[in-house]
C-alpha cells in the first residue's frame, strides 16, 4: 500500500495556526535529516531523544540534525532527552522463560541460580527490607501480578494471582511501596552530562518518586537545560506539589503509570494533574500510547483520536509520540493525524470553554497581573496576537497559563530560552536582538507581526515587555498598538 502524502500544513517561520505542540520521538524510523524535516513539515513542534536507546555517538547525530533542520525552518526547535531511569528486572530462567500457573506459589530470591516455573532471581537487594505480605509486584507491564504472601531477607514468597509466560530479565512494578533507589543510575548520570554537554533544552527526569529526586538531578544540571519531572509512579502523585514546584515542567507519563493504577484511574488522574501543572504555569505534556495503533497502520482507532483531543480539551501544553514516530511504519503520518486532530478541536466552538475549565488565579504580582490583562483584552477588543519580550521566558510562561484567545508571538535575546518556549501552549517563538527603547519595542513588535504572519493591515496587537529594557523579571508594561496600512511597505521584508 502507498503511503499517502502529508498534507502541506505549515511553512517555514509561519505559525501553524494551533496552539498545542506535538513533541516527536526520534529513532530508527525518524532520525535521517530528511524524515526530520518531513515531521517539522507534518507539524512536529519538539523532539524528544530516548536515552534508553542507542549509544551516545548515534544520539549525538539525531541532535545535530535537529539543529541543521532548525536553520532551514528558520525556527527555534526543542530537544527533550528523556532519561532512562532505573529498571527493576527479575534475572534470568534455565530455558529463557517458564509458566507461572494461575493461583501457583512463585519465590523471588536472591539465589543467582537461573530460574523455572517456581522461582527465580530478584537482583534488586533493596526490594528484600521494604516488602511485606498484601503488597503486589506487577511483571512485565502488568501481564503477570504477584501478591506478597511473605517477605525475609533472601526469598519473597508470592501468590499467582495472574500467571501467564515469564521470560529473562522481564520488568517488576512494585506500585505500593517507595522504592529505596535514586531516580538516576549510573546510565542516567551519564546521559544527563552528555545531553547537557549537546545543548540539549529539556531533559526529562524517569520513575521520580520524591522531590529529592528532582533537587539531586538539578543539581546535575548545573544550570543548564530545563527539567521535567515524570510522574509514573503512585509515590509521585501523592507528592505531585512538591515536585512540581521543584520542576520546570511536567509529563503525565500514561505507560508505567497505567501498569501500577488501575486503568480506569489513570484519566481523572491525567486531568488532575494537567490542572494542578496548568495553575503554576509550568509546561505540562500528555504522553505514551496515544496513537499507538498507528506504529503498524495508517490511520489510528477512534478511540486514539478522542484520546488526543481530550488531552487538547483539558489545555495540555504537549501531546507526545513514541514508538509512533521513532520505530513506526507511519512516523510522518501520524504527526499529521495529530496535527489534524488537535487543529479540529481548536476550531471546536466549545474549546474555549473546555480549556478553561479551572480559574487560573494570578499571583500578586504586576507580570502576572499584567499578563491576565492581556487574556482579558484579546477576549474584548479584536486582536490577532500578544507579542511578548522576554529575555528568560517567564513572561510566555505567565500569559500562556491564561490560555488567551489568539497565539503568542515570543521575541527573546535568548536562543536558548527561544528553544525552550518552543514547547510552550500558543508561543511562536523567534530569536531576535534585544531592543533597547519604547520606540524600538513598538516597531519591532510590528515588524515581526508581518514577518512571522501575525496580521496585516489594520491589526490590532497586544505588547507585553519590562522597563528598564534587557531585566530580566521586570514585565510591567502593556501597550495596544494598530498597525496601519501604511507601515506594510516600511517594516515589510
């Protein structure tokens, strides 16, 4: 069967006309210089790199494609690298794998001795001290649920409650007990100073349990990039406040979460944190499985479709891809089919509505004042943007928390916070010269408006900046410009 075209949704340095960004996985199916181009085309906004696979020499490559695309599109483009974290795994099995009977006893030990149908290892020491009878370990994603029947220091005795095929090195779940293992191995310390070392704008922080967790990866990054929290794990959730405060951004990770919930609390519980992320302002992405069924075949279940657009309804920043667009057969048509959707939904009359389910209440301070003005103003006075300076992208994050009306058209001194806001709800982001007068900001802000396809002849726009110009935190001035029919010729081009 042909692979149909991708329709021609964007060109370069023009706004895509949505306000959601689609963050893509790179890998096999997707990390040539032309595939990535073809996504950028499709409508990917992002890229995230899977630090749990390839080498280093091969994730270095996919970075710097990104980048050369980058100046083709003539758009600043963020990159996530998204950490592996720890994984538990049984050991291995005498023939590679054995049958666990429904009901059957089954020991986890710490006998290295390959296992069978009755036991195996568990090369996790630190489980034996924190297990205790009632309590489940979830393998290989849940297929197989053990119950703690009793727990000592060198074997963990389990009832069968759901047996089936278990092979070497499969995964455990332990979802009703805090783990006694940092968030970052070994790999993960290494891989963190790696992405750092290639400029990488987002790194995303696997299986946080506490914040502790995101305090010591921080500290890692020195400084450099931003961090996402992943919350996967129960333990995460009840502590989501903490770790989102400690945070610059969080991903509801819906593949081990939805392994250790039952699978009917995972979407209250995705809504619950969308919400909870929105009101700080902080990104917040929706990911794993949400067109799956699109890795094999062109067009996704309508189950998937609705996934997608309940997650553009609830006002997430991002939806992700996996497995989708890096392993694939269809990585650049399911960009597409979710450009489409996202699209459709934000045409949808009763979007503005749905988006704004929860008030989003202001801190008592003038930016964030100011920027609740600026949603205010776009919905009483026809305007086609808020062009909003910024030198640290605080200012973007602040307005885009009040999902406005009309997109944001970002201009910052700061490559490095251009490519941040790129994963932002409604920012178009463009890396500019700083501006250094009143006089200056209005003709910039106008001249970009026409470059960057903002409006015409007779816009009305929305300028957000600081005075003194060039300080950083110092947002405190909105202006309303028109801008007029004559200036198309002078700030064109």
């Amino acid at each position: 069967m042909a692979k149909p075209e991708p329709p021609k949704t964007v060109t370069k340095s023009v706004p895509r006309g949505r306000k959601v960004k689609i963050l893509a996985t790179l890998g096999p199916a997707s990390s040539t210089p032309e595939m990535i181009a073809k996504l950028l085309t499709a409508g990917a906004d992002a890229f995230r790199v899977n630090m749990s696979h390839g080498d280093h020499a091969t994730q270095a490559q996919t970075i710097a494609a990104v980048r050369t695309a980058e100046k083709e599109f003539g758009r600043p483009i963020a990159i996530l690298c998204d950490l592996q974290g720890p994984k538990l795994r049984v050991g291995t099995f005498a023939e590679g794998r054995a049958v666990i009977r429904h009901g059957s006893h089954f020991t986890l030990d710490r006998d290295p001795t390959p296992g069978d149908a009755t036991r195996v290892c568990l090369p996790h020491p630190e489980l034996f001290a924190i297990l205790h009878k009632g309590q489940r370990l979830l393998i290989d994603d849940g297929k197989l649920r053990l119950r703690v029947i009793r727990a000592g220091e060198d074997a963990i005795l389990c009832s069968a409650e759901v047996g089936g095929m278990i092979s070497d090195r499969k995964g455990v779940n332990v979802p009703d007990a805090v783990i006694p293992v940092p968030a970052m191995t070994e790999k993960d310390r290494r891989d963190l100073a790696f992405a750092v070392q290639h400029g990488a704008d987002w790194i995303a922080l696997s299986f946080v349990q506490r914040p502790e967790d995101v305090a010591e990866a921080r500290r890692l990054m020195g400084g450099h990039g931003a961090l996402i929290a992943k919350i996967e794990k129960p333990a995460a959730v009840d502590r989501l406040d903490e770790i989102t405060e400690l945070s610059d951004g969080i991903m509801v990770a819906r593949g081990d979460l939805g392994v250790e919930l039952a699978p009917e609390e995972v979407p209250p519980l995705q809504k619950r944190i969308v919400e909870a992320t929105r009101h700080t302002g902080k990104p917040v992405i929706v990911a794993t499985q949400m067109l799956e069924s699109m890795i094999e075949s062109p067009a996704p279940t309508r189950a998937e479709v609705s996934d997608v657009a309940n997650a553009v309804y609830d006002g997430a920043d991002a939806v992700m891809l996996s497995a989708e667009t890096a392993s694939g057969a269809w990585p650049v048509e399911a960009v597409t089919m979710m450009h489409r959707i996202a699209t459709q939904v934000e045409a949808d009359p009763a979007y503005k509505g749905r988006v704004h389910f929860a008030e989003m209440r202001p801190d008592a301070t003038t930016a964030d004042a100011l920027s609740l003005s600026c949603a205010t103003i776009a919905d009483t006075v026809t305007v086609s943007g808020i062009i909003v300076f910024t030198a640290s992208g605080s200012t973007a994050r602040r307005v885009a928390r009040e999902r406005p009306a009309v997109p944001m058209l970002v201009l910052t001194p700061s490559i490095k916070t251009a490519r941040r806001v790129a994963l932002l709800w409604g920012a178009h982001s463009v890396h500019t010269r700083d501006i250094g007068s009143f006089e200056e900001m209005i003709a910039k802000g106008k001249r970009m408006t026409l470059r960057h396809g903002f409006g015409g002849a007779g816009t009305k726009l929305i300028i957000l900046a600081g005075v003194p110009f060039g300080t950083p935190g110092a947002t405190n001035l909105l202006h309303v410009v028109t801008l007029a029919g004559d200036e198309l010729a002078r700030y064109k081009g």
